[in-house]
C-alpha cells in the first residue's frame, strides 16, 4: 500500500502563477521563517498520528462488543477508522493516515523552501562575484 499523499492545490497554482509571468520576490528571512513553520507543522502532525494511534483507538466502547457481533463489528470498523488495519478502508481516509499525509506535506514544503533559499544565496553570491570582478575591471 503506497504512502499517504496531500493536496497540492495551493502549491500548484502559486508554481503557476510564477511560472507564468508571475512575480516572484524573496524574503530570505521569510523564506527562513517558512521552513521553521514547517518544520513545526510537521512535528505537530506526527504528534497527531501518534496521539491518533493511542487516544483513538476504539477498543472498548461500551456498545456491547464483547458479546454482540454486530457491535464487535462497528468497534472494528470506529477502531480501523482511526488507525487503518484493513483493506477496505484506505490509509489516507483513517485519522493517522491524514495526519501522516499532512507531516509529508510539511516536510516536502520545507523540502522545496530550503531548495529555492539555497538558489537564492547561490544566485546572491554568483552576482557579488561579478559586481565584485567588474569592479576591479574599472
């Protein structure tokens, strides 16, 4: 079973916008503070599937479960709802799986930030170099 997948309609029409014509300036420091966000994003949606995994489990709630098969069957169903476990319900449509969707997101944000900062400084000190050798050419 392939890993949980995010939307990426935000991300698609901001690239659009840019590579269409669109104007693009750069704040380092924003950019800095982008991947931070992410970052943190990231780690409070691990907690969440991890919290998922443990707060959501459906183990014992009560509706008769133990001696009643139907009951035993909406527990399984409320249980592999939260966490997965079966083929019927997709990972990315239980909790864990949407938590773990959105770290994934996170992380290829800050994945994609930390790429364009570094073309940025890469870019940056390329044009100091040349502002800096035609200057001497003076």
């Amino acid at each position: 079973m392939a890993g949980p997948e995010a939307p990426e309609a935000g991300w698609k029409a901001f690239t659009e916008n840019v590579v269409g014509g669109g104007r693009l300036e750069l704040d380092p420091d924003g950019i800095e503070q982008c991947i931070k966000l992410c970052q943190e994003h990231a780690e409070d949606m691990r907690e969440l599937a991890r919290r998922a995994r443990n707060d959501l489990r459906a183990l014992d709630l009560g509706i008769g479960e133990k001696d009643i098969e139907s009951a035993k069957d909406l527990a399984r169903k409320f249980d592999e709802k939260a966490i997965g476990g079966s083929e019927t319900i997709d990972s990315g449509n239980t909790a864990v799986g949407l938590f773990l969707a959105h770290e994934a997101y996170a992380l290829d944000m800050k994945s994609m930030f930390e790429a364009t900062l570094t073309r940025y400084q890469e870019q940056d000190s390329a044009l100091a170099g040349d502002l800096n050798q035609s200057g001497q050419q003076l």
